[in-house]
C-alpha cells in the first residue's frame, strides 16, 4: 500500500492506495481517503495505520470457504479461507486439515482459486413409528441445539431442531416426533421473562393437542433452572409431562451428553408425570438421568455433565431403561391447560454480602421497583445492629415504599428460620417474607410472576408462601443435602 | 529386494511425550501402577465430522457399541481429562520445547497456532477427539541417502492407556491422557527400509538432544507409512523400536506383493506393528474429515524469541571425546547420563579425567555386578572420595572398597585407606627383598600388596621393587 497526494483546485489531498490483481492484470485501487491540506508525516502515518487494518482479504476478492493461495513475504499457503475473530489474523485451513493464523501484515497478495463445498449437517431419515406415543419438542437455543459453524468457526445456532434426532435415532423407538417448534434460538444468559412467556403459550398450545403426551424443551443450560421455575407457575392445570432438557456437551463431539439426556427425556414424556421437570444426566458417567422438579432444581457446575442438582428434595424419578419414581408427583388427567403469563418484569434478585452497602436497595427505590429478593446469610440475616452499614433501615424504606421485599437462603440447602436470633425477627415484623427452603432463583420468578397477578400486599404474602408449584418442600429429608 | 523397482515410498511419524506437566491442564503427565481413586462409564456417538458426513473410521467404532471406563485419580488427574470442564490454555512449556524441536529439524514455525478438534472413537480420548495444533512446516532432515522433508510438526495430548478390553467395555487409564506429545511426519521420500531406520534415529537423537523429553518404555513411538507400486498408502502403527523399522517395512511390502500378486486390491488401511514386526489389521484409513478448530482455546501467536537450540547429542559426544581423549562409548554415556565433567575436571584437578569418567560411569555397574550392591545418589556419594583422591589421601585402588561400604551402610574410615608414603614402602620393599631372596618379583609384589592393602599404588609399588630386585 501506498500513499497518493493529489492537487485538486490547489488544496492537497491524501489518499491510501494498493496494487491489486483482477482478471488477471495488476491494477490500483484507493483503499482510503486519508484526509486534506497540509498533513504532516506523522498526522499522515496515524491516518494510514487507521486504515491498514480494514479487512484486506474482502478488498481482495475471497470471502470465507473460498479456496485460496494467499502469498506471504516468505511463503504460499493454499487453503480454505477461514473467517477470523481477529482482524490482524488471517486463518485457514490447510489440505491437511489443520487450520492455521497467518499474520495479515505479511500478506503480500490473495487470489481465490475456487470455492468449497457447502457445509451440509445431515437430517433425520428414520421412518417415524405411527403406533408409538407422540410428543412435540420445543428448541430454544442453547449448547444441545448448536454446533460448529465450520465455515465461521464458532459455534452457532446451525442446527435445526430435525438434526437433533439425528444424535439420537433411538428416540423413534420410544416416541413418535408430531412437531418441532422454534420460537427463538438464544442462549439461555440472553433470556428474559418475555422469553418465558412466550415459551410457556408455545408448550401450553402443544400439551392441548390431544396428540402430543408431553412436551420435550431443549435449552441452554445457564439459566434453565428458572425457565423451568417460570413454566412451573406459567402453566396452571398441568396435564402432560413438560420436560427440559439440555447438552453441557455440544453435539459435534463424541462425547456429547445429548444422546442420553433426549432418550431419557423422550421417556419422561410420555411418562404419566404431570410435571414440570428438568431431566439430564444424574451422574457423570453415561448412566441414568433424573427428572428433577422445575422449582427445586439449580445449576451446581460450570461444565459437568450432572450440572443439576435437587436442592432441598429428592429427583421425581430416575430414568433409565424404564422409570423408577422417587417423590409424589401429580398424575397426567384430561385437564386443559391454563397460560397464565403476567408477570412484572420490574424485580431484583440482590445478594447480600459482608461490607455490602445498603445503598443498593436505595437504587432499587429510587428506580421504582415492585419487588426484591434478597439471599440472606445462613438462616436469614443480613447486616443490622451494630453493622458499620446497616441494612434494616434501608429494607422498612422499602417496604415502606410499597416494595414487596423477600428473604431466600444463599445457601441454597436448607430453610430460612426468623426466629433464632432476633434481629431476624425485627426484619419480620418490618414485613420481610421469609420464603423458607426455596431457591433463590426460584424465588425470583415467582416474585415477579405473584406481583404480575397481585397488588395487595397481603395477598401478596399469602401468595408468596403458598406452595403453588411445588417450591417449597414442608419435610426436608436428611438425604437431600448435596444429593 | 529392489526397492526402486519396487517404487517404495515410505514416511514415518514420530510422537515423542515430553517432561512437563499435561498439555491442557495442570496435571502431572505420570503414569500411576496403584489402585485408581475414581472409575467412571461413558459411551461414545458417532456424529458429523467436519463435512458433516460421519467418518468412515467413526462409524466403523460406532457399530461395536461399546461403554468406555475410565480410570482417575485423586491426585494426578482433573476435571479436564475426564471431560467435565474445558481445556485449560495451552502448557506453554510444551509449546516451547515443541518449538525448539521444530527449529532443530528446520522447520518454519506458524504464525499463530490454531489447536484443532481431531475426531477420534475408539475411546481413547474421554471427549471424543483429539487436541492436536501445527506448530511448524517445512522442515527436513539429511541423510546419507538424500535429504528428507518434514511437513509438518504438531504438538498433540496423549491418548488415554488401554488396560482391559472385554466383549462390550474398554477400560482406560487417564494419567497418559493429555500427556503432550510432539509429532514428527516425514514426507514419502524415504526409498529404503535402512533409511526408514536412519531417519528415524537421527529424529530420536534431536528429540532427546532438548533434554526435555521422556525417556523410557512408551514415551516415543514411531509409526510408518509404506507403499510400492500398485499398492497403496498402508499406515503401521506402533513400532516397537528402531532396530524393527527395516523388517516392518520389508514385511509390508511382501504382505502388498502377495496381495498383488493375487490379483487383488491393496486396502488403504491402518495395521498394527505385531513383536514379531509382522502387522495385523486395526482399522480403515480414517478420512480426511476429522479435524475442526477446538473453539474452547484462542490461537496462540508464536514467538521463536529466547529459544536456544540445545547442542545436538552427536555433537556433544563429539566434543567430550575430542576434548577428554575418552573413549567414544565413555563420552556417550557421560552425555546420556547428563554428568557435568567439566565440573568435575575443573574441581579435581590432580585426578585423570579418564578415572574421574570411568568411576562415574563404569564403577556403578561394576558395584552392582561384582559386589550386587547399588549406591544410592551415586554422584553425591563420591564427592568425598574424589576429595581425598584429589589430596592424594587414598590410593586410586582403595575407591571401589569404599564404594562398596558406603553401600553396604557402613561409616567409612578413610584413615584406613590412608595412602602410605614412599619412604615407608621403600624400606618395606628392601627389608622384604633382603629377608626373602628366594621370591621372584611376581611373588614379592603380591606379598608388598597384601600387606599393604588398599594403600598403595601398585605401578608405585612396582616401580620401586625393580630398584632392588
């Protein structure tokens, strides 16, 4: 690349050119007007670095899965073009497979000499079994319904919903597959509660065909856990199995944990288990999965195959070969299914920590919140008394406020007791809820989803500790913990 | 055999564990015989390759159906290795010495490295592929029969270690898993077995010269690709040692020919190299669809900068021998051994360096096979003996008695060994010559070394007893 100074009606101007190859003949072409008047050596040497970094390649002509011969200073590499998540690096992938960087900067020249085969991922052909019991699922997004982008290299939302059954062709000799809705393909940290709802009509509509059993959701697994605490209050009258499921292991590998979490998940629908549930490995090895309620369930680990985990209660089932039921459960009837989607999308979900400074719930205030979940220490508490920074005043300015403030456990196990120590009591009588054993999560779904339906404060405690959908569990058994 | 008639074309590959800690985690790359702590069960699927269509060598695994265990501990392996969690960023102690290893064999390293997904279903790999990056292309080596390329040198994890295989299970042991491994591809120009096997030498002899590589059973093993005319590309994998190269060649290219000769088809097909170097059948030829960029690492830039190129072994024997006057096979094993005779030169400077060298070297085996004991920390134990050797306190002939007692456990009293001074020998010897005339000098010698045993010299000894005799 060089620089070109013309003269046009006596003012100077600068423009950035380069040699390029088209049809085979060497010509100039201006990358970048640099700028105007007088320019000094080194304004003009800012303006070109500026601009040398502008993608090389596309001005040359090859865009990714083109075959190239990209020229160096010190060698030629032949190969696919390979997109780059780096502006300074050109990658590509060489006959032998593997990919390789070549800095851009020693690019001399790029000439496309072909262009290669589409990636095609292949589809489900097995014939479907009429006889069998029919389910529809739902794909959301989420690792179980990504795969390599081989022509970007990351990984994306390519797969259709059909090519999941393509992992696992043994899922046609457990159910038959009505339909495969998409409502949206995100990762489940980009979710929100209009995302719940929209979900929660989607499986309503489905559980109401009388030919679906149940209803199979494939999802990210980050915030999966309160998507199913959202579809647990969403759906009232439940009269199917509404099962989520997940991969911790993404599909283009041998290893991925797809395979068993959808066979085991295809069973639990077409169970007679009226529940929202979560089911996926319940161990790291390849071996059963559990059916985990949706309103006592929790991500434990950042990559584990057994990620979730029963918190304060025991699996509904463990699945493998056949079904064996560990809790009570309610039973699939003919009832009709009831969305029930309102919810007030303006709550919090704030930890409390030591130093923590109250005047986060001032914010929360001052923003006009509806309502705050706080995880409090051990059985409830957060700093008060002779605390450098008191919560208590900040929380009755809440409430006071007309803030529904609520105490889960941060925890996780076990259930949340006023009545120990007394500061907790004087929070109480201040009109803090207490919501027991229930998950933090949990908590915050169903706060936002109570305050959608409820402006009354009394009403909207009664509603807060009534046991709705299952999140609260009266008897915690002694082999619950770390289950 | 003609082998130019026979149009023989041959490569090899070499993977080489080097000593650092695994590839993508923080584990020790050891290998553990006592009872593992953990014992998990995975299947494996076949899925879409890079193409999308399933690979050959895949679903060629895939029928079997099988359940992988796979063995842990506590201690030494993580997370990584039994798939639970991500690869942690590259070892860039291995990255580094791979470097340096492809700088040796003159190969140009890339300018950044892409570690890539290598699709792998026998189990042996917990997540289903292989890590494997190429670090460097472009390389050679020259032999005596013309130079040979090296394409390409990738740095790799190692594979899990098979330990049982039953009808419908394997069992692998995870402390290899994740164990970097350099792998050297030659290109196709070797022309004969002998080459085969001088190429392979010369590659092994640079790959030890970093003194970073794993010694021992297992930690190199070398691979072979043969074809002749009307055959095709048959892959050999395991080869036990070098000396086996040139058979295993010769054998494939029989094996070939009959089957040429039989007017049937050659398979291109992955075999296995048997004890006897004879091969049989492990699998297709995997397809070239089994690589995809692991998108859990960033591409690493390379940078050459601060690496030395260690001298190469065969120069180092060279220049002990040359600069010593040792012995060819006693310079070899100074440098084998690693021992620093320069420091030892410079720190004994009354002591011949051939003495100082052959009690490092040779005088442990002869404890072990004269006297059936071993001296632990052999090194550090001679220290003192090469001092008072060194202040001429004890006599040469008095080292391997004591090495024998230090061995034994025992205090060592070198007063003992205390060398006598000439005056005292001489008025032995003449007092001995005198009461004794009827002794030839032979029997004088023995009755002058047995009463002062372990004492004196015995070229001193006869020195003087040729002054009166």
């Amino acid at each position: 690349m060089y620089v070109e100074k013309k003269k046009i009606s006596g003012k100077e101007y600068y423009y950035l050119k380069a040699s390029i190859r088209k049809d085979g003949k060497v010509t100039t072409k201006t990358i970048a007007y640099l700028g105007k008047g007088n320019m000094s050596k080194k304004e003009l040497e800012q303006a070109v670095k500026k601009h040398e970094k502008k993608p090389l390649l596309k001005d040359l002509g090859a865009v990714p899965g083109d075959i190239v011969e990209i020229r160096t200073k010190t060698s030629l590499e032949k190969g696919i073009l390979m997109p780059s998540f780096d502006e300074n690096i050109v990658f590509i992938k060489l006959d032998s497979g593997y990919n390789i960087g070549v800095e851009k900067s020693n690019i001399t020249s790029v000439k496309k000499t072909g262009n290669s085969e589409p990636v095609e991922f292949p589809s489900l052909t097995k014939k479907q079994d009429q006889s069998l019991p029919g389910i529809s699922f739902i794909a959301t997004g989420g690792t179980i319904s990504s795969r390599i982008d081989y022509k970007t290299g990351g990984v994306k939302w390519l797969m259709k919903p059909e090519q999941l059954l393509y992992l696992a062709p043994d899922l046609l000799d457990i159910v038959k597959i009505n339909k495969i809705k998409r409502p949206f393909a995100i990762a489940s940290e980009n979710m929100s509660p209009k995302h719940w709802a929209e979900l929660a009509k989607k499986t309503a509509e489905l559980l109401n065909d009388k030919k679906n059993q149940g209803v199979i959701i494939t999802h990210g697994t980050d915030t999966l856990h309160y998507t199913s605490a959202a579809l647990s209050f969403m759906l009232k009258n439940l009269n199917k199995p509404v099962v989520l499921t997940y991969a911790q292991k993404s599909t283009d590998r041998g290893s991925t944990d797809t395979v068993l979490n959808l066979t085991c998940s295809a069973k639990a629908a077409v169970s007679d288990i009226a529940e929202v549930m979560l089911v996926g490995h319940a161990e790291t090895d390849d071996s059963f999965c559990y059916a985990l309620r949706g309103t006592k369930v929790r991500k434990m680990h950042t990559s584990r195959r057994d990620t979730f985990r029963p918190i304060n209660c025991l699996p509904i089932a463990k699945i493998s070969d056949g079904i064996e039921i560990i809790s009570e459960h309610k039973k699939t009837n003919d009832e009709k299914v009831v969305v029930d989607t309102k919810f007030e999308d303006k709550i919090a979900l704030v930890k409390f920590y030591p130093g923590a400074d109250p005047s986060i719930i001032e914010h929360h205030i001052k923003e006009k919140y509806k309502g705050i979940v706080i995880e409090a220490t051990g059985l409830g508490h957060v700093a008060t008394g002779e605390a450098e920074k008191n919560w208590k005043d900040a929380i009755k300015k809440a409430i006071d406020a007309g803030i529904t403030v609520c105490f889960a456990p941060q925890t996780l196990y076990g259930r949340l007791d006023p009545y120990v120590y007394s500061p907790a009591r004087e929070l109480l009588d201040l009109g803090v809820i207490y919501l027991e054993d229930m998950l933090p999560e949990t908590a915050y779904v169903k706060l936002g989803w109570v305050l959608g339906h409820e402006k009354n404060k009394d009403k909207i405690k009664e509603m807060m500790l009534e046991n709705i959908a299952g999140e609260f569990n009266k008897k915690i058994s002694d082999k619950t913990f770390l289950y | 055999m003609d082998y130019k008639k026979l149009g023989l074309k041959s490569g090899i590959e070499i993977h080489q564990q080097l000593d650092t800690n695994k590839l993508f985690c923080n584990c020790p790359s050891e290998l553990r015989d006592d009872e593992p702590d953990t014992r998990i069960k995975r299947k494996l699927s076949a899925v879409a390759g890079e193409t999308g269509k399933i690979d050959i060598a895949a679903a060629h695994e895939q029928k079997k159906k099988r359940f992988y265990a796979y063995e842990a501990y506590d201690n030494s392996t993580c997370e990584v290795e039994l798939d639970q969690a991500p690869p942690r960023l590259i070892n860039e102690e291995a990255l580094r010495i791979a470097l340096q290893i492809a700088l040796m064999l003159n190969a140009k390293p890339v300018d950044y490295v892409q570690v890539m997904r290598k699709t792998v279903v026998d189990g042996s790999n917990t997540s289903g592929f292989q890590r494997t990056a190429l670090i460097a292309r472009e390389g050679y080596v020259e032999t005596e029969s013309g130079r040979v390329s090296i394409p390409s040198v990738c740095l790799e994890e190692d594979a899990a270690r098979r330990i049982t295989t039953t009808k419908d299970s394997v069992t692998f042991r995870l402390d290899r898993l994740g164990i970097p491994l350099v792998e050297i591809t030659t290109g196709p120009e070797i022309i004969s077995p002998e080459q085969a096997k001088e190429v392979a030498a010369y590659i092994g002899m640079v790959l030890r010269s970093t003194g970073k590589v794993k010694r021992g059973l297992g930690t190199i093993r070398q691979d072979v690709n043969v074809s002749i005319k009307k055959g095709t590309r048959v892959e050999i994998k395991g080869v036990q040692d070098l000396k086996s190269i040139p058979d295993v060649i010769e054998n494939e290219i029989q094996r070939q020919l009959e089957i040429i000769n039989s007017d049937k088809k050659v398979d291109k097909e992955v075999r296995k190299a048997n004890k006897d170097n004879s091969t049989s059948y492990l699998r297709p030829m995997p397809g070239p669809a089994r690589m995809y960029p692991e998108t859990d690492l960033p591409p690493i830039k390379t940078t050459i900068k601060g690496i030395e190129l260690p001298k190469l072994l065969t120069e180092q024997f060279k220049e002990i021998e040359e600069k010593h006057k040792l012995s060819k096979e006693l310079s070899q094993q100074i440098v084998k051994q690693g021992i620093d005779l320069d420091k030892y030169v410079k720190k004994y400077k009354n002591i011949p360096v051939n003495v100082i060298a052959s009690t490092l070297v040779e005088t442990p085996k002869e404890l072990k096979k004269r006297f059936g004991v071993e001296v632990e920390d052999f090194e550090k134990q001679v220290q003192p003996i090469f001092e008072k050797l060194n202040n001429d306190e004890i006599p040469r002939s008095a080292v391997l008695e004591i090495l024998v007692e230090i061995a034994e456990g025992k205090k060592v009293d070198y007063l003992k060994y205390k060398t006598a001074s000439t005056d005292e020998i001489e008025a032995e010897i003449k007092k001995l010559v005198e009461e004794k005339p009827e002794l030839n000098i032979g029997a004088l010698m023995g009755v002058i070394m047995g009463k002062f045993k372990g004492k004196i010299d015995g070229k001193q000894a006869m020195e003087i007893l040729r002054k009166y005799k």
